[in-house]
C-alpha cells in the first residue's frame, strides 16, 4: 500500500507498474526516472520490455544504508509478484486505485498478469478496486474473453484527456471517465459527449506540476460534461485542482465531489 494525495481514493496498489504510452505530462514517469534503480541495475535500465520480480530488489544509497527499490528498473513495465496478496494486509481503505503507477490494461501487458490482478482483488474481498487506463479497448477483449470480472467490486475508468479520447461504457460493468488533465473543449455541440450518460462516475482534473507547455483549461471546456452527468444524476468529482478554475458556487455551479458509494 501507498499512502496517496488522490482525492477519490483510500489507497494505491501497484502489482504492476511502468508503462510504455508516452504522455508527456506523465507524473509516474517523472516519478520512476527520479528513483529508479537497483542494486543489479543502478541506472533503472533494462533491455527487457517487461519484468517479471519474485521478489524485492533492493538499492544501497550513497551513504551505504540498502533499502528496498521502488522502481528497480525504472519505467519498464514490471509485474511485482511479491505484492499480489497486499490487499490481504491490514492497512488498505475500503476503495483501492489499483496501478496509478502503470497502465494495467497497455497493449503490452500480459493476459496473465491482468488475470493474476484480477484473482488477487477477489482472494482480499471488502474491497472496490477502482482501474484506470487509456487503452480502454482492452476491457473490451477482456469482457468478450468473459475475463472481465463483474460485481460492486470492480470499477473500470478509462482516461480521457480530449474529446477525441475513447472510454469504455457498459450495462454489465462499473464504468467511470477520468477527464485529467483536461487538454481540450468539451462540448456537446461537437458530438464528442454523446456517451456521457452511460458511464456512472466522471472525475475532472486540471494538469499540474510544472511542465513548460502545461495546459491550464477554462471552466467552459467541462460545463456541458457537467451538466449532461448532473441531469441524469450521475456523480462528479472535481479534484482540488479544479477549484481555481471551477470555482465555489452554490446550487448547481458549486464545487462537487461525489462518489457512487456516497463518500
């Protein structure tokens, strides 16, 4: 487990973690390459394209004190075996962001590693296992493969920085859309907001930290996103991010943080 600044959830767990999408406003990445590294591999660099780690790597600091390694080998995309029963520990909150340090459901991850994700979040039950990628047609397969499992449990996100930007929607399964960064207009006029209503959660954050073409958006890129959620009664979540930006109005233009399970 991970004590996390995420707003919206208890928890970070990383199973997984790397990524090969190339977003250059990527924290994770920035994150991997400050502490990467291992005693077998001081620069965090691999010719591998994936890992798989039975155990911890450790690193030994310049004032000799050896400790275990975060990202041993940098932002390759690892499977960190040695974590799956992590839930089974005390320590973890009831909603859990499962790999905020990876895309679980990338292209180049394994069937068996998601299915091994997968079976891990059902052995530690009284949990919600929230997922999140940009690679949204991943559950797809998964769900015809009938790999996808279904339940309170489970909750799959899908990341949608621009109108653009694909996300999975389902009768059978938990959905939700995270709008961070928001990088572009979203508006109803353009056709790009036409599956709104069929997800169950949308989250909105604005990009931060300090990259030199960060994107700072205008309230009225998200309003009719907003809207469109409030009007059939879906929840929103602004992050804190936001609030500069969306302000703190009341009725319907205030500053919302709602969840499905009310919290």
């Amino acid at each position: 487990m991970i004590e996390t600044k995420i707003e919206w959830c208890d928890s970070t767990w990383n199973p997984v973690s790397g990524c090969l999408h190339t977003c250059e406003y990527c924290y994770a990445r920035a994150i991997a390459n400050r502490f990467g590294g291992c005693d077998d591999a001081p620069d965090g660099k691999t010719s591998q394209r994936i890992i798989t780690l039975t155990e911890r790597k450790k690193v030994t600091r310049k004032n000799g004190k050896t400790i275990n390694a975060a990202y041993p080998y940098g932002f390759t995309p690892t499977l960190h075996e040695y974590r799956l029963s992590d839930p089974l520990k005390k320590g973890f909150g009831e909603t859990i962001f499962v790999c905020s340090t990876a895309d679980l459901f990338g292209e180049w991850v394994p069937d068996e590693w998601i299915e091994r994700v997968f079976d891990a979040c059902k052995d530690a039950w009284g949990h919600r296992y929230l997922f999140l990628t940009k690679n949204p047609s991943r559950y797809l397969k998964l769900a015809e493969a009938g790999k996808l499992p279904k339940g309170d449990s489970f909750w799959y996100g899908s990341t949608t920085a621009s109108p653009e930007d694909k996300f999975f929607f389902s009768d059978s399964y938990n959905t939700f859309v995270s709008v961070e960064p928001i990088l572009a207009p979203f508006k109803e006029s353009d056709g790009s907001l036409e599956a709104v209503k069929k997800i169950d959660w949308a989250i909105f954050g604005a990009e931060t930290g300090n990259r030199k073409n960060i994107v700072v958006p205008q309230r009225d890129w998200i309003e009719d996103y907003v809207r469109l959620m409030q009007e059939v009664g879906k929840p929103v979540f602004m992050k804190e991010s936001l609030r500069k930006i969306w302000g703190d109005g009341q009725g319907a233009d205030k500053f919302l943080t709602q969840t499905p399970w009310g919290k």
